[in-house]
C-alpha cells in the first residue's frame, strides 16, 4: 500500500473519528467556551470531511480490481460532508447549553451516523442507528419533563427498526420484503406523517437531523435487499408526504414542510436518482433546523429556510427538482404528473405573501451560511456531476 | 416446525390481551423454541437473554404503580394482530407459489415454519405498539416485538442480526424501563399515601389493610 494510499485512509477514519472526538471536547470544558470549542470542532470536522470528499479510501488492486477500505461512494462521501456541514450549522444556530450531554448530543449523533453509513453490513448500520437512538432519547428522556417525548421518539423509529430488521431475513427482492424495507426506512426517517412523534421540541434537532440523513444514505445501499418493491413503495410514501404537505398546507402545519425535502429525497431513492436524493438532502440538513421555533428567536426571519425547503430557486433543493424531473418521467408519467402538481401546490403558498420569489438574506450567521451553502451546493452539485464525480 | 415454535406467537396474542403478566411465558416459550432447534452456544445465549428480556419488565413494573389509563381497544387490536397473522400466512403461500426459488433457499437455512411464526410475533408486537396509548402496554408490544426478532435471528443463523437483536432488546428494556421510571408513580408512594390516610405509624401491619 502506497504512502498516499495511507494517508488518505487515515484522513477518512479520522473525519469518521472526529465528532467523537470532539463531542468528548465540547463536553468536558466549561459552558461559558464551549460554543466556542464546538464551532472549531465542527468547522475542522467539515474541513475533513471535504478533504474525505475529495481523496476517496479505494485504491487499485494489480488485477485492477477497486479495493475500497469501507463501505464508500461519491454520494456516500457526499452525504458525510453534508453532515458535518448540518453539525456546524446546528452548533451555530443555539446558544451555549449548560447540559452536557444535550451539547455533546449533535457531536454525537453525526458521529454515528457517519460510522452508521460506512458499515460493511447494512444491517449493522441499523444497529448503529439504533445505538445513536436509544443515546439521544437517554439524553433527553433523563431530564425533568422530557420523558413521554423521548418515549414517543424512540417508539416511533423503533417500530421502523423492527421492519427493517424482519425485512432483512426476508428473501432478497420479494414483493414482502421491498415493501416492509421501504415502510420501515420510512418509518425510521420520521417522514410525516408515518414516523413522526407526537411531539417536539428544538433540540429533537439534535438527534433527528443526523438519524434521518443517515438512513435516507443507507436507503440507497439497502436498494439491493428490497428490489422493484422497495423502489415503489420508497416513491409512493413521498408522494403522499408530499400530496399531504401541499393540502394541508404547510403555513399552518410547519411540521409538514420540515419533511418535504426528505419526501422528495426518498422518490428520488426510488427512482435511482442519488444525486437528486443528495440535492434535497442538503435542504434538510441546512434548512430544517432553522424552522424550529423555541420561543427564544422571535425576532429572526425564517423565510430564507421556507424557501429553501419549499424548493425556491436558487437554492440545492430547486435543482434536485429538476433533476428529479428529468429523470422520473423515463420511469413513469403519471407519478411525474403528480410530483409536478404537488410541488406546484407547495410553492404557490411560499409566492402567496407577495414578497420576492427569490432569495431573502437573513440577518443571523447560521443562516447567512446556510444559504451560501445551498446556492454552493446548486452550482457545485451539476458541475460535479458534469466532471464524472458521480 | 416444534410445537412450542407455534406456541410462541399464540402466547404473544394473549399477552397483547391480558398484559404484561403473561410476558415470562412468552420468554420460555422462545427459550424453549430456540433450545429445541439445537442447542449450541449461540442459542443457549439468546434462550437466557429471551428470558431475561421477559422476566425483567415484570418484576420492574411490580415496583409501580399500575397506569391510570384504562385501555379499551385490546380486543380490537388483538383482532388486528391476528388478522395479519393470517394474511402473513397467505402471503407465505403465495411466495411458495409465485418465487419458489428464492424462498426455498431461505427455508433451506431457516425453516418455513419457525421462520413464519418468529415473523408473526414480530408483527403482533408493533401492532400492539401502533394500537394502544398506555404506555406499559406500548412497551409490552416492543418486547413481544424483540422476542420475534430474537427468534428470527437465531433461525436465519446470522451471527449480526443475533447481536441487533439483543442491542435493541437491550435497548427497548433499558430505555423504556427509564422512561417508565420518570413518568409512573412508585408503589411505595402508594402505600405512604395510606399509611396518611389511615394514620398508620410504623410497626402497623400493613397487610391487614390489604386482609
């Protein structure tokens, strides 16, 4: 193995180990710097996630065989920087928490699920997952209050565990098994309205945003236990989150939008279209934090994160519509139809309000960042995909 | 196929109708499926932890209160569990049928019937978590649900699955039993609150009360 070989290979275990790292960091110093150490860990968790991105674990055998070190493709490599880029955006957007377990939580959460989509076996994936769940739900249900909501939390994507688990003793490609793998995928994602608990609060945040990014990423390798049914059920859960997100209306039930870019990723799943899944990815990751509400931050804006979600041009989530629908008219016309009209439905009531249809800048910096990184993403993402990196 | 192995889901349906008290037979019930199967060290293991995931529950809950909410819906659910015992055993037909090929390898490794009723348990648990409100009962459901993936990882010899299924058992006990804890009133609050009531002081023969 080459000298290069090696370094590349401990610069991806290192951008695995790193949240870890400092999730032990941000909870052993004092309340008062740890929001400062928190931003460092994260923007150095990016800086190696990117460099992850760039310099991929495989190598060439001499039959000329890729060896890969760990589980790991462009989209995979991706979805990881997409996550750390959701831990920097989370630790920017709160305030220091006095908690240390609640602060350590996201450092926590986007380690697993990093190590989560990297595993050999899919199946040990989930159990990752399911480590990553029951800490989270630990953290909050331990404090006073918090324990009914925890309950919801884990029962709600534990019964997604238990499909996903029955789904993998299945026979390979069944009609059963695809259909009990995407329902339980579903479920686990917290996709509204099948997995989404009763309540919650903002630094659900915490636990949900790594959980969801990292099952729609290991939906994607799980492709090959669920065959055609899989594919099909993924597509018609989305689109009934969608048709359910563009009814209801998302003004009055923000909840619905949260999850609109997560609907999308997982048609885009179905359909085989990664990269869009990715696109619509990085609007859930960027974007649905800021739509929390705790009280604390009434006077901030939100729209730039409602139009982010709500696939606004120029934002990553606007081209992976386009992709999207480039692609899902070759698999079906009707399923295309009715996408066309529910997002047609969902972005007539962003334009409603009379204000521009385009980018609105918002004032906060983890906004400020969060809408670089989309429009970064909307360029970047095509221009990739143009040069073969996907 | 054993005939404890098609004991252990009918013993989950009464559990999902009469509570949290039949859970033990149901962990040696599947103690005593796994164990009929063939008896190496895996299995012995998994049989113990079935046990224990069982037992625990019962004798944590004896320290509680009993929950305030009263669950109306148990037949309906208990109808709805058996229901999909029923359309699972058509659809086991209809693969037959219809794939043949794929199914009979799986049967190969695992066994048509011990793989059906390890599915059927798993599936009348979560729809006894979907189903009821109360929270004891909920997690009566998750762990009916952790006996049948038990099972069925023992049954498909895949030494991972086993090692998920004991994490989420695990986790599922642990995490519910503390949820518990933080919500349901400990029984000795109870007997305090009569012993105010009655003006009991200490040395009283509690159990006279109870007589």
């Amino acid at each position: 193995m080459s000298i290069s070989t090696q370094i590349t290979i401990f610069l991806g275990a290192l951008a695995l180990v790193w949240p870890f790292i400092g999730a032990l960091l941000v909870a052993v110093v004092s309340v008062d710097r740890s929001r400062l150490w928190a931003l460092w860990v994260a923007v150095f968790g990016c800086f190696l996630t990117c460099l992850a991105f760039m310099c991929p674990t495989s190598e060439r055998s001499v039959s000329g065989n890729i060896i890969a070190m760990w589980q790991d493709d462009s989209v995979q490599r991706a979805g990881r920087v997409l996550l750390s880029f959701g831990l920097l955006l989370t630790v920017l957007e709160n305030l220091p928490l006095l908690n240390r377990g609640i602060r350590s939580l996201p450092h926590v959460s986007t380690a697993l699920s990093g190590v989560a989509c990297v595993a050999q076996d899919p199946v040990m994936g989930v159990g990752i997952l399911v480590i990553e769940l029951a800490w989270g739900v630990g953290v909050f249900a331990w404090r006073a209050g918090q324990a009914l909501a925890g309950w919801n939390l884990m029962r709600t994507r534990l019964v997604g565990v238990f499909l996903v688990f029955c789904s993998l003793t299945l026979p390979k490609g069944t009609f059963v098994t695809g259909l009990t793998l995407a329902c339980g995928v579903v479920a686990l994602a917290g996709l509204a309205p099948f997995g989404r608990s009763e309540s919650e609060e903002k630094k659900q945040m915490f636990l949900l945003l790594p959980l969801a990014t990292a099952t729609l990423l290991l939906a994607m390798r799980l492709r090959v236990f669920g065959g055609e049914a899989f594919s099909l059920t993924l597509v018609t859960a989305g689109i009934i989150s969608v048709g359910i997100t563009s009814c209801v209306g998302w003004r009055t039930e923000p909840h619905l939008l949260r999850t609109f870019p997560l609907a999308l990723g997982f048609i885009a799943v179905g359909v085989q279209a990664d990269v869009a899944a990715l696109l619509f990815l990085s609007g859930w990751c960027c974007a649905s934090g800021a739509l929390f509400d705790d009280g604390r931050d009434q006077g901030h804006d939100r729209e730039w994160a409602v139009r982010a979600l709500a696939c606004f041009p120029p934002n990553a989530p606007f081209v992976g519509c386009l992709l999207l629908l480039s692609i899902v008219p070759d698999w079906s016309w009707s399923i295309a139809t009715l996408i066309v009209v529910g997002l047609l439905l969902v972005v007539m009531q962003g334009v409603s309000d009379q204000k521009s249809i385009l980018l609105t800048w918002p004032e906060e910096a983890a906004g400020k960042l969060a809408c670089f990184l989309l429009m970064a993403m909307s360029f970047l993402v095509p221009l990739a995909m143009m040069l073969g990196a996907f | 196929m054993s005939l404890v192995a098609i004991l252990v889901p009918l013993l989950a349906l009464v559990a999902v109708v009469r509570g949290v008290w039949v859970l033990p037979l149901l962990g040696i019930a599947n103690a005593g499926a796994l164990l009929l199967g063939g008896q190496d060290r895996l299995r012995e293991s998994v049989a113990v932890l079935a046990v224990c995931f069982t037992v625990a529950p019962v004798v944590f809950l004896s320290r509680y209160q009993s929950e305030t909410h009263y669950e109306r819906s148990r037949f309906s659910v208990a109808f709805l569990a058996l229901s999909f015992m029923i359309l699972l055993v058509l659809a086991r037909v209809q693969m037959d049928v219809q794939i043949g090929v794929p199914l009979a390898a799986q049967v190969r490794v695992i066994g048509a019937g011990v793989f059906l009723s390890g599915v059927c348990t798993l599936v009348i648990g979560l729809v006894a978590v979907v189903g009821y409100r109360g929270m004891v009962w909920q997690w009566l459901g998750l762990q009916i649900s952790v006996q049948g993936a038990l099972f069925l990882a023992v049954a498909a010899q895949k030494n991972v699955l086993v090692g998920v299924a004991v994490l989420v058992g695990s986790v599922v006990l642990f995490q519910g039993g503390l949820c518990l804890h933080r919500i349901l009133p400990s029984a000795s609050a109870l007997i305090g609150g009569y012993r105010e009531s009655y003006g009991w002081q200490n040395g009283d023969d509690e159990n006279a009360y109870y007589g």
